[in-house]
C-alpha cells in the first residue's frame, strides 16, 4: 500500500502561523470541517500557578486542553477581535483620528486632510465630531491607534503545573479544514459485466491555514459535533471555501491506516508545511481490479406510505443505470475500508479516449461491503408506465375505525435500442400491508418493502410488464 505525499492545505484561517518554525505540531483533519491540532509551543511554564500569552490564532476558544497531564488550564480568556467592528467597539469612548480625501479645484484628489470624532456608540455608530454635532456616518478612513488593534488572536491562559517546563503542550479544535475521498474506476469495456480499475484519492481542500512541518492525519467517519457554531467559525467559511490551487506533485510514501474508536485513520508519514489556498489529492491505495456488474432499475409508482393514489396518464419514466464493484473479502481491495466521497466511472470511446459515464457520492463502506455506484439514466433503455384500472373499498374494522383497500393494474412498457439484450428490474418499493396479486413475470421478494420484476429486453425490441397490487391502509 502506498500514499502519494499530501501537502494539505486546509480552510481554518491562519491557526498556526503565529506559533513559528520551532512550534511543533500536529493536525487531525475530519470529514465535517473540523481539525485538531495538538501544538507544543515555545512557552516556558513555572512550576505552581502562572498566567501566560499564547498568539493561537482563529480557534474555538471552549476546546483549549492541556496535553500535558502535569500542567492544568485553569482559566483562559480569548481574544480573537480582529475584524473593523470588534475594534470600533473598543474605541468607543475615545477620539479616533480620520484621513479625508482633499478635493483639488478640478474635484479630483489632491492629498489627504485629517480631522478626529467622538466614538460615542458602535452599534449603532455614532461620532462627535470637533464642534460637538453628531454625525451616524464615517467622516473618512479611521486609523486605529495600535493598541486597540488585534493582529494575532491570542490566549491568555492560567496555568497550574505541577513542575517548571521549558514548553506548553497543547490541543484545542479550529475549523474549516475538509477532506472527502475520490474514487477513478475505468470500466474495461462496454459490457454488463466485467473487470474494471479502482484507483482512490483522499482530496483535501485548504483555506488560510499555515503550519511548517505539521504531522498530519485524516480521520475517516461521521463524529458528533455539538453546541451551536461559533461566530469565528462563520467568518472563517466566509473568507475561505472559496480559493483553491494545486499542490507539486510528490513523491509515494507507505502509510499507516488503523481503527481508532469506531473510525478509520490515515497517517501522512512525512512532515508536510501546510500554505494557504492549496487543495491536493493523495492516493489512498494501489490501483485494484475488480469485477464490476451493471444494473438498470426502473422504480415504481407506488406512494412509500398512505394511501394508493389514481393516476390515469402515461408517463416516460427513467431506466437507471448503476454499477456495483464486487468487494471479497480476502482481497487488497475487498478487505479495505473505503471513506465517503465521489465515485467517477470512466470508459473508453473508440478511439481509446476516457470518457466520463458515470459519477456519484458514497457513504462510508466498511470492508468486504460491494460498492455500489448510481451512474445516472440509460439513453437507448426507455420505459413507459401507465395504471389501467384502480378500485377502492371501506371496510369498518370496529366502530368509528375504516380500512382501505385498493386494487391497481399496471403496465410498464420497456424498449431497448441497443444491439444487445438487456435485464431491467422494474421495483416496487413500499411499507405497509400491501402486495402483488398476479403479474405477467414471477416477481422477486428483495427484502421487507421491496418487490422486483427481472425484465429480459431483447435488442430493439420491446416488452410489456403487467402486473396488479393490492394495498391496504
């Protein structure tokens, strides 16, 4: 197994681009945009109580632990003001100096005046200027006085520790980082079953985040996340998300993956310097083949509960095409847990060239499980479906309580414009006491709610599917 080296740029803003080359860090990414960063970080601790500084930047400040088990946070308080409104708020109650445009006689700009106001409010604004009128509009570009002004947002954080250390150890959470898993499949030809080529990606999508030399790791699977989102979070989204690059390509390295807790983890083994606005794919495994197998379903009509509805018009219905990629166990591939992302089917035309035929999201898969990929609708299988009788009936089951049952005909018209025979399963899906009474094909009992017509439809031709339900409510 091998993994192409990740240069992993992630969307939670510049986190640890205060800390320096000397800070030593650590980043899990996760699937729903969080990560974890454990830091060791250049700042010597006392041994008994002590209060110190720590420029962590945008962060969520209620996640701050202690790697340390001897060293305890016993009180922190977060700045993290370092938009315009945090700091006009700040101001208030001071006189904040103003540089206004000085017009020429032309009106155009001919330099720059300056004159100063009140801050008497920010919410809403309110300034006094020099001959005490109060204007609710900025007068020009204010310049805030240095102090007032936070660059790097920053923890001061009361420590108890149980010995002196030449270093703080530790891990809190930002957000905006996002990583999701891309799957290639080359089909080796056009029919309905045969080999096919998996290659996987683990795509990772940055922001502003910077880090030099980060352990990086990408925790695959669905994590709780509680508590409302935080104001420095919805800023973070809105000044990333947005800005992608490519990384350089990298050399292959071996990675571990391993079971933590009820997920998967994968370990980057080298160091990675992590720059703003990159996103980068990895590979996550050796390409594979597999067997694969096509399938068209057409799904049926039939409410999923309540009641059976009349419905007197013929209607096209869509012929979908999925692909399933057979996953045995005792194979690379079969015994292989396989995160949740995109799935891209690609076939070659007749000249050779990749075409894109298919493309779909997946849920997390666990080992020996088939994958199974919707491609999107058939072009040359058309189906048409059109219920020719419907009748009802009440019935009193005890006083003041009717059932309902209703009797429906239906006709599923399949064509095949292809010059091979093809199998469509016509499905029937629905809760409830229902079922097929007689039909023109022996249906198939799929599970508790699903029932299935294995329709033959040879090529260029057509073939009818009637069959009758029975539904009760």
């Amino acid at each position: 197994m091998s993994l192409t080296r990740a240069v992993l740029a992630l969307a939670a803003a510049g986190t640890l681009a205060a800390a320096g080359a000397s800070a030593q860090t650590s980043l899990t990414i996760y699937n729903d945009g969080r990560v974890l960063v454990r830091r060791t970080v250049p700042v010597a601790v006392p041994n008994g109580v002590s209060t110190r500084s720590v420029p962590l930047g945008p962060i969520d400040p209620s996640t701050i632990f202690s790697l340390d088990p001897a060293v305890h946070v016993v009180r922190s308080a977060y700045d993290g003001a370092v938009d315009e409104q945090s700091v006009l708020r700040r101001a208030v109650g001071r006189r904040l100096v103003f540089r206004v445009p000085r017009l020429g006689p032309s009106g155009a700009p001919s330099g720059n005046d300056t004159t100063s106001a009140l801050v008497l409010s920010a919410d809403p604004l309110q300034l006094q200027m020099p001959d005490g009128r109060v204007t609710f509009s900025m007068p020009g570009q204010p310049l805030y006085p240095a102090e007032l002004v936070v660059s790097v947002p920053s923890a001061a954080l009361t420590l108890e520790s149980a010995g002196a250390r030449d270093n703080l150890r530790l891990g809190y959470f930002a957000q905006g980082a996002q990583w999701s898993a891309s799957y290639q499949v080359i089909l080796a030809g056009a029919a309905a079953q045969g080999d096919a080529r998996v290659s996987g990606s683990a795509v990772v999508q940055s922001g502003m985040l910077r880090a030099d030399s980060a352990e990086v790791q990408l925790l695959a699977g669905s994590v709780n996340q509680a508590g409302p989102v935080a104001r420095d979070e919805v800023m973070m989204k809105a000044r990333t998300g947005m800005v992608a690059a490519q990384a350089a390509p990298a050399p292959y390295a071996p990675v571990g993956e391993q079971r933590v807790g009820e997920f998967h983890l994968y370990s980057v083994p080298e160091k990675l310097t992590i720059l703003p606005g990159q996103t980068t794919s990895a590979a996550m495994f050796d390409p594979a083949t597999v067997h694969y197998e096509r399938n068209y379903v057409v799904h049926g009509q039939l409410p999923f509960w309540g009641y059976l509805p009349q419905q007197p018009n013929e209607e096209d219905v869509p012929v979908e095409v999925s692909y399933t990629l057979k996953r045995p166990r005792k194979t690379d591939f079969g015994d292989r847990p396989l995160p949740g992302g995109v799935v891209r089917l690609f076939q070659a035309d007749s000249t050779g060239r990749l075409q894109l035929v298919g493309e779909a999201g997946t849920d997390h898969t666990p080992a020996g499980e088939d994958l199974r990929v919707t491609a999107g609708n058939a072009f040359d299988l058309t189906a048409r479906r059109v219920q020719t009788s419907y009748t009802t009936r009440r019935d009193s089951v005890r006083a003041g309580v009717w059932r309902t049952t209703a009797t429906a005909d239906y006709r599923v018209t399949l064509t095949n414009a292809t010059d091979s025979s093809a199998v469509v399963d016509v499905q029937e899906e629905r809760r409830g006491d229902w079922t097929v009474v007689t039909s023109s094909i022996k249906p198939e009992k799929v599970s508790s709610t699903i029932t299935r017509f294995r329709v033959t439809v040879t090529a260029g031709g057509e073939t009818v599917l009637t069959y009758r339900v029975r539904v009760v409510w």
